[in-house]
C-alpha cells in the first residue's frame, strides 16, 4: 500500500454521544441486519458523495460551464443501482435518505426476495456463499445489487438452502 493513501471510506459522526442519533442508527442496524455502525457510516458517506456531485452538476449547470449530458449520465448510473426511480431527475439526488441506500444492499435484496426470514440470516446466508447474482456466487453483504440484477438474486444450486424442504426456510417460505 503506498503511503498516504486514504483507506477509510467514510466518517464518523461529529459528535460521538448524541442520543436521537445513537437511537436513530441502532433502528437502522436492527431493520437492516447490519453488523456495526462502520456499514452504516459507509453508506451515508456514499451519500454524501451522490449529493455532493449532484449540487457540483448543477451549480456547473447554472454557471453554464457543463453540458447536459453529464448531469444525466449521473441519474442513469442511480437508475441503474437503483438509488432513484425512473421518473427522477438531478434535482430528486438532493433528497435522498441513507434508507435508498441500505436497501440496494445485497443482504437487504436476499431478504426482501424472501431468502432469509431475517435481515441477520440472509447476510448470514450471503457471507456463506449460498447466494448468487446473476449467475455468480457473491459473498459480500455489502453488494450493490443493480435493478437489472434483482430478479437474478437467488440460492445457489449447489447449496443445501436450494432444498424447499430445508429446515432454516421452512418458516417464512411456504
């Protein structure tokens, strides 16, 4: 690793014991299954950075110093992981939440789609390599899964979880 070179990618928060916050961030840790706050911190610097690049395009735009193309090529790379809906536009970046975030994660997708009974068991499923995207075992629970890719989220054949009839997806599968 070359010296210098910033291997965090993102920041704590300011002030380490404000209350709302610390409660805030444990009902997301609980509804989305993560394993530390360092996820959730990650994810609102990646926010951060949509935001950030969002007001820089439009005050380039307002300037008239950038073309049009750029401000869309940024809405379709959101598109396409699905941070943003079809109909949206540079202006609707502004009012994200860490939630459109959290929910493209690969453990959210796997649960969403019925995978797990819990957030915690379809990381857990995740991590072990019993879930594929598109074809391809992907053992990072920090995925971003594409819209094209949602459908493809599934167990992998050669998993025991694959079985209908397995114990661990006989209680929320039937």
């Amino acid at each position: 690793m070359a010296l210098g070179q910033n291997t965090k990618f993102y920041e704590t928060p300011n002030h380490p014991y404000q209350g709302e916050r610390i409660s805030e961030e444990s009902s997301l840790l609980d509804r989305y299954g993560l394993q530390n706050k360092e996820e959730l911190w990650r994810a609102q610097s990646q926010l951060r950075g949509y935001r950030r690049e969002a007001r820089n395009i439009l005050a380039q735009r307002a300037q008239g110093d950038t073309e049009v193309t750029e401000g869309e090529e940024f809405v379709a790379h959101l598109q396409r992981i699905g941070v943003l809906d079809d109909g949206d536009e540079l202006d609707d970046v502004l009012l994200l939440d860490v939630t459109d975030v959290l929910e493209r994660r690969l453990q959210t997708v796997a649960y969403r789609n019925g995978l797990g009974n819990t957030p915690n068991q379809a990381r857990q499923f995740v991590v072990h390599g019993h879930v594929k995207v598109d074809g391809q075992r992907v053992q990072a629970p920090s995925y971003k899964v594409e819209v094209a890719e949602e459908g493809t989220v599934q167990f992998d054949e050669n998993s025991p979880l694959a079985d209908e009839l397995h114990p661990e997806r006989a209680e929320g599968n039937e």
